[in-house]
C-alpha cells in the first residue's frame, strides 16, 4: 500500500557475489565451532578465525573501495572545473540539502 522510505546508505551498492561466498564461509564455519562447544583452540577453531578475519578485512577493503570512488568522482569534477556537476555529486554523496529558498 506505500513504498518506505529509505536512506541512501541504506543497500550496500558495492556487495557483490565474492563477499556473500565469504559471509556464508564464516557463518558455516562459527556454526561448526558452536557445534563443536566453542573450544578456544584446535583446527576447527582456526579454520573459524581465518574465514572470520577473511570476511572482515574484504568488508573493509570494499567500503574503502567505495569511499575512494566517491572522492575520485568529486576530484575529476572539480578538475574538469564545472561547476553545477561538481555540487551536484558533492549534494548526493555527503547526503546533503540544498537550504537555500
């Protein structure tokens, strides 16, 4: 009956099918480890750390990733000096309102 209304950075554009292979790796690896009793050492539980560890550092690498992108689509208009293309890409990634009427 309505649509909802949603941030901008609310869907994670940069997600793809590599990072879903690795959430699903960690998640099938920590439910063996809490099958297994949740020992502090052992093969299950470093096969458990190293796809945990695996996961997070590519979450970080492609957040990283998109922050460049903004920064470098920002860069090349203000080098190509046009202006309105400049603030208009400034307005939609930093998420902010024109405030004057």
């Amino acid at each position: 009956m309505f649509v909802p209304s949603l941030s901008k950075g609310f869907f994670k554009f940069w997600w793809d099918d590599n990072l879903n292979l690795l959430k699903q790796s960690s998640v099938k690896s920590d439910r063996a480890w809490e099958a297994a009793g949740k020992a502090r050492q052992g093969p299950i539980f470093s096969e458990r750390q190293s796809s945990r560890k695996l996961y997070r550092r590519s979450l970080k690498e492609y957040a990283n990733a998109n922050i460049k992108t903004y920064t470098n689509d920002l860069h090349d208009a203000l080098l190509k000096k046009d202006g309105t293309a400049f603030w208009r890409c400034w307005r939609f990634k930093c998420n902010c309102k024109n405030t004057c009427d």
